[in-house]
C-alpha cells in the first residue's frame, strides 16, 4: 500500500517561519499556537499576534503602524505589506531568514504586547 500523502499545510520545510518564530513567541506568557487556515498562528487571549509558514520562510507580526512604517523603510528587504486592508492594522509580512534574529525576537514581543492585556504586559515587563 502506497504511503499517505501529507496535506500541503502539513508539508514542512526545514527551517521554516514556524521554526525560527514559534520558540520566539511561545516564551511569551499566556501564549498559544493554534492553527489558523491551515498553518500555524501565535495568539494571546485568543487574539492572533504572529502567524508563520510550514513551507517557507514568510511570517507575519501584528505590529503598531508606526512600528510598521519604520521596518518597511530600514529593512525593505525583509518586510512587506499583505495584500487589502489587513496593513492597516498593522499586520507586516516578514521574510525570517532576512532579518536579525533578535530584531525579528523584539518584534514578536511588540506584537504580542500589543494584543495581550495590559496588565498581563505590565507583569511581563516588571
């Protein structure tokens, strides 16, 4: 009997987006990982901060607009705007194997902090 083909959101690229941002985001208090259409979202309180690829080095931070604007211009290389509305609100595409891994580290701790409660940041940052 021929072996199972794996579902294309379950297809895994060494090195992957997910690899380089779950440890990232899942040190963060109250952090999950759940999935979100088909691939892996990083959430506090149910409320999604980071999301990242199985297949390739894109993820997204959830990112204050100013915060956003600054990253585009410094590191265009590395950050991109997501297609609609979706910018607006401060979700920032980011290719992981083009950025400073602490830079990228201090980005999905300003992407939690900005969703999470405030008193859980304040607790954090104590």
């Amino acid at each position: 009997m021929p072996a199972a083909k794996k579902k294309p959101a379950e297809r895994k690229k060494a090195g992957c987006a997910a690899d380089i941002m779950r440890p990232l985001a899942l040190k963060l208090p109250e952090a999950l990982e759940l999935p979100h259409f088909g691939f892996p979202s990083f959430r506090v309180r149910g409320k999604i901060f980071a999301t990242a690829q199985l297949d390739q080095h894109l993820g997204m931070v959830k990112l204050p607009v100013e915060v956003q604007h600054a990253m585009l211009v410094e590191h265009p290389q590395a950050f991109h705007l997501p297609a609609g509305a979706w910018a607006r609100s401060g979700a920032t595409l980011v290719w992981t194997d083009k950025v400073p891994r602490r830079l990228l580290g201090d980005l999905v701790v300003t992407a939690w902090a900005g969703v999470a409660p405030k008193a859980l940041v304040a607790a954090f940052r104590k």
